[in-house]
C-alpha cells in the first residue's frame, strides 16, 4: 500500500501533475523544459522532479549536462495511473494551453533555455 500511496502524493499538485500530463505526450523532457514549462525556479523544479522521480513515477537519465525525465513505464500502476490522467484531463483547456506552451518551448534548444534561465536567475516569462 505504501508505494501507490507515494505514486498518488508524487502527482498530487498541480505542477507535478502538469509534469505527468506532459510527459504522458512527450516521451522524454529536459530538466530546463519542464522548468521553462512551469515558470518556476531551477530549485523549484527540480524539487518536484526529485519527489517524483523517489515515488517511482518517473525515470531519469544524464547525458552530456542534461538530466531526461520520462514516465516509469515499467511499473504497472503508473500505466493505470496514466490511463486515468488521459482520460480525465485530456480534453480539458488547461490541458491544451500547456501543451500549446510545451510546443513552443520545445523550438528552444536547451542549450539556450539553459543559459536564459542562468541569466536571469530564474525561468523566463514566456
């Protein structure tokens, strides 16, 4: 009982289930996307992935300085879980304003995410 439970608290605010909700149409996220993504600081973001990425939600790979987020697809609640997230907020116009601001901050190569957000201290307002 203890890791659904952990899975549930994993996507239980807003942003980390806008992170799951993202993931769910991209197979795989930058760090500084999901950061732009949400407007929020770099700490902020990554403070929730950690939390998810703990639960067993999502996976993580580095490669060069990059950090890759992606669904845990091998465990078979997140598989459930992410059946029941489709098809509850799939057609929700939340749902299709992050999708639309994920699809223009997928044209930005994280190189220049990256540096935009060390420049300004923070996420840009996009």
């Amino acid at each position: 009982m203890d890791k659904p439970l952990l899975i549930l608290k994993s996507i239980s605010d807003k942003n980390r289930l806008r992170i799951f909700s993202a993931l769910l149409v991209h197979d795989e996220l930058c760090a500084c996307q999901i950061t732009e993504f949400l407007k929020v600081a770099g700490a902020t973001a990554s403070r929730h992935l950690s939390l998810m990425v703990s639960a067993g939600a999502l996976k993580n790979r580095k490669q060069g300085r990059w950090i890759y987020f992606r669904l845990n697809k091998e465990d078979d609640s997140i598989q459930q879980l992410s059946t029941w997230v489709k098809q509850n907020l799939a057609g929700s116009s939340q749902a299709r304003k992050n999708l639309n601001a994920l699809k223009e901050i997928l044209l930005i190569p994280c190189e220049k995410l990256s540096q935009r957000q060390r420049e300004s201290g923070s996420c840009s307002e996009t």
